[in-house]
C-alpha cells in the first residue's frame, strides 16, 4: 500500500481512521478498534443463572402434608381408619349394642388425626382435624353403603322384604306398621325413602366423625 493512499487508491487523509471511499480501518493500533483483553475475574452472572436453574422445585412430600383427599397420606390414613371403625361396628351390631354408633364414629375421627400426626410429623389444627374427621366419615360412608349393598345382594331378599322385617322386629303398633309396609312396596316411595336414608347415614357418619376429628386434633395440640 502507497504511503497516504489506501488500498483501494484512494488518498486518505493526514489524520484518517478509515477509508472515505471504502471504509477500510487505516490503523491497525487505533485504541477504538482494539479488542478488549479478557478478565482475569469474570462476572459471576453465569454461575448464578446456572445454579437458579439447578434450584431445586419445591418438594413433593408438602402436598402429602395437607388434609385433603389430594394427599396420598391422608386418604390412606382415612381409609385404614373406616376400615377400623366398620369392624368395630359389625363387632357391635353383633353384640346389639347400636347405641355405641356415635361414640365409634368420633372415636375413628379422632384416631386419624393421632395416625395422620404420628406419620406426618406435625400437629394439625382443629379445623384440619375436622377435615382429616370428614375423610374418615366418608370412607365410612362408602365402605358400609358397599358392604350393605353386598350383604343384600347375597341374602336374595331384597329392600322390600328386609324393610319389613325390620319394622316388624321394630315393636311398632300393627296398624302403623301395616301402614308403612304398604308405603314401602309402592315403588317410588321406596326408591324416596331409601335417598333420605342413605342421606342421613352420610350425613351422620360425616358429622359425628369430623367432630371426632376436631375433638382429637384439640386434645392432640394440648398434649
């Protein structure tokens, strides 16, 4: 390259840094053009983005610590506590002692929430005791509806003539109970009268056994 021109043939100025016909850089030392030298300590920007990335997501084990049926835990700890109240149960049909229903009822609530403790770690208030109560009650629920439904089945009776027999073995007066039968037999007052039964039955056994829940989540917290 001519002395003053640049390599396109251009003449450059005295105090040039680029071309003006092809905007070729002149001087190869011009601090502008000079590429900046690496750090010996780079910013710590990549580290913390790669270890916000490695953070781990919060763990699964807290969604099994809420009293609800989404916890794996606390349905099987509902479960094994129907399962427990429906033997004492028929233990005590057995015994003719249905007296004793409530009191086994709230006495299953109340042994879910110490299960549901002891395998969780913590203690649950009184509100989540009635919840972890109600969990128990409805696996109740379904547990005798289902074994209720199995037992008839096996009989071969039917609903009309087991409603029968126990209003006969009920000690009502004749008429009323002649009363009654003849209701029964009609079709749609049996279909209404067995809904209001299994209604009252759900509602009884979840009630009772959420305040046995409560009741045992308030005697656990002052233990």
């Amino acid at each position: 390259m001519v002395e003053g021109h640049c390599t396109c043939g251009a003449k450059l100025a005295g105090d040039a840094r680029f071309c003006h016909r092809c905007g070729r850089p002149v001087r190869d030392d011009d601090p502008i053009l000079a590429q900046p030298e690496p750090e010996d300590n780079p910013p710590a920007l990549e580290p913390r983005i790669a270890g916000a990335q490695l953070e781990p997501a919060p763990p699964a084990a807290a969604a099994m610590m809420e009293v609800s049926f989404r916890s794996p835990l606390a349905v099987r700890v509902g479960f094994l506590a129907a399962a427990i109240v429906q033997l004492v149960l028929m233990l005590i049909a057995m015994a003719h002692a249905v007296q004793l229903l409530p009191v086994v009822l709230a006495a299953g609530g109340a042994y879910a929430v110490v299960l549901f403790s002891r395998r969780s770690g913590r203690t649950l208030s009184v509100m989540e005791g009635a919840r972890m109560g109600w969990i128990s009650g409805v696996f109740s629920f379904v547990i005798s509806t289902v074994l209720f439904t199995a037992g008839l089945l096996m009989s071969g009776k039917g609903l009309v003539p087991m409603f029968e027999e126990n209003l006969k073995s009920a000690g009502l007066d004749p008429a009323n109970a002649a009363k009654a039968i003849e209701m029964i037999r009609d079709p749609n007052v049996l279909v209404i009268f067995v809904v209001l039964m299994l209604i009252f039955n759900f509602l009884l056994v979840a009630v009772v056994s959420s305040l046995g829940g409560a009741l045992g989540a308030r005697f656990t917290r002052r233990g």
